[in-house]
C-alpha cells in the first residue's frame, strides 16, 4: 500500500478545463464510475467520453484505475492505461478532453490549495506558466537587467501549421500535440528558465542571465528536439516543427516588457516568412521595425 494514501480518503480535482469553482470529488465509495451517462458517480459532458469511461475502484486500501472498454481509451499521465493502475497520488487522468488529479487523503486541505494555486499561476492543459504569471516575471527582470547589467533573452515558438493538425485530427490530437512539445522543449531548459504559454499554439522562453548567442544555441536544441523524431499520439505518428524567434535585452535595448516581446515576436514572423522551422535572431545592425508577416502559421 502506498504509504501517503488514507483507506477511503483519495479525491479528484478537474484541472483542465480549469474552473474557477472546481471542487474536490472524494471517493468515498468502493467502485466510482466516471462517465457521460448522468448514471455515473462522476458525469463528464463531454463527447468524446463513453457513457461508462473508467472506474476507480478502492482494494484493500489501496486506489486503481480501470478503463471500462471505452471508446477513446483512458490516459495516466498522458500514458494509455492498459490494464488496472494502482494510483499513489499525483497523477493527470485524461478522460476524452477532461484532465482530472487524483490527489491522496495526506493533507488533502493543503494539497488542494496547492493544486488551486497552481492553476491560477500555470496553463493547465500543458502545466506551462500562463500569461498572467510570465508578464510581470518579465517586467522583474527587465528592471534588473537595468540595475545589475544583465541580460535577458526572450526565444518566442510557435508551431508551424497547427490549425491543419487540429482541422485534420481533431483538438484533442491537438492538445496532445502540446502536451508532448513541452516536454520536449522542457528537456532543454536550464533550471532559471521558464516556459510559459502565450496563448494558442505560441510559447515563450525566458532565459534570465542569457546572452543572445547563448539563447540561439538554445532555440536550435529545441527546434531539433521538436523536429528530430515524430510526435506519438492516438492519432499515431505526426511530425511536427516550428519557427523560433530570438531577442535580447540589457535593460537599454528594448527596455519594456512590450517591447521585447514585439522584437522576439516580429523574428518569428520572420522566420514563418522564410519558410518555418528555423531560428531567427535579432541583428543589432537590422533597423527595420517590422519584417512583416504570412497571413497563416
């Protein structure tokens, strides 16, 4: 049995699509029935959930995760379930596009809080920094680059024909498609870098204390990473690539949050211009102001 795990005390907490009135779904009972029939203990209205998806079932103390022949198949930790699962606590169930924690009854009060606080701070679907986290992170920075003479570099990513994924596979494809590309791009970050998303298919890389030549050879790694093998999802292999845009600040040069953002932003552009999965990187020399951009990514 694992040992954070209190017989009868385990709970679900929806995180993705987020909530901001999600609360804990205990289960309580020896068998917990999760699907889109409003019979089930748990009801998910979603379409690509079966009528009866998976249960969790409650075995001498301990939690397992059982798919109920669905459809579309159950997911742990973005891993199709074969088979029962026992569960120990932490982990992503993905049920059709439903993202649900199992959390352990070892103080449910403060891991609930926890995971709540993380999605005010993280996009829950690829569990990268959101926006709203990422904007004043980067205006923190900015001012210490001024104060300190450091160096911030911004490397802005954007996957190349994404909406042909989502047209030709369908959103959860597509959601897969960005869970795995965080992983990879995680891979080669250091440990002051942060990955946040952007929004839609766009994501931002913030390399404090990074010079421009050092946030290049970084943006190649990932667009490698990205291209070098297929993505494997339950649509089956898809190669996917990307375009990259690179800009520095010192605190003088694009001294605003907007501003850096706008110069990494234009060289992707630039580089979707040229012909996508590539790396494009601020020339100090360059003093056009735009490079204009593709009508589609």
């Amino acid at each position: 049995m694992p040992s954070n795990v209190e017989p009868g005390k385990g709970c679900l907490l929806q995180i993705y699509p987020a909530s901001s009135n999600s609360e804990l779904m205990r289960l309580g009972c020896e068998r917990t029935v999760i699907g889109r029939d409003t019979n089930c203990n748990i009801t998910i209205n979603d379409n690509a959930v079966s009528r009866a998806h998976a249960a969790i079932e409650l075995i001498d103390a301990t939690y397992f995760l059982t798919d109920l022949n669905s459809t579309n198949g159950s997911f742990v930790n973005d891993q199709l379930l074969r088979g029962r699962m026992p569960l120990e606590g932490g982990e992503l169930i993905r049920i059709g596009g439903c993202i649900l924690k199992f959390m352990s009854s070892m103080d449910e009060e403060a891991n609930y809080h926890a995971v709540v606080h993380e999605l005010m701070v993280r996009d829950s679907l690829t569990n990268a920094f959101n926006r709203s986290y990422l904007i004043p992170l980067i205006e923190k920075e900015l001012l210490n680059c001024r104060h300190n003479r450091q160096h911030l570099s911004l490397i802005i990513l954007d996957i190349d024909h994404f909406k042909e994924i989502n047209d030709k596979h369908g959103h959860l494809v597509g959601d897969e498609v960005l869970r795995i590309l965080c992983e990879r791009v995680r891979v080669e970050l250091r440990r002051d870098d942060m990955l946040a998303r952007f929004g839609g298919e766009e994501f931002v890389i913030a390399c404090t204390g990074t010079p421009l030549k050092g946030a290049e050879r970084m943006a190649e790694r990932i667009r490698l990473a990205i291209s070098s093998s297929s993505f494997q999802t339950q649509a089956g292999p898809i190669t996917i690539t990307c375009s990259l845009g690179v800009a520095e600040s010192d605190g003088i040069c694009f001294p605003t949050c907007d501003e850096l953002i706008s110069a990494a932003d234009a060289l992707l552009y630039k580089a979707k211009g040229e012909g996508r999965n590539r790396v494009r990187v601020f020339n100090p020399n360059d003093t056009r102001t735009g490079f204009g951009k593709p009508t589609a990514k």
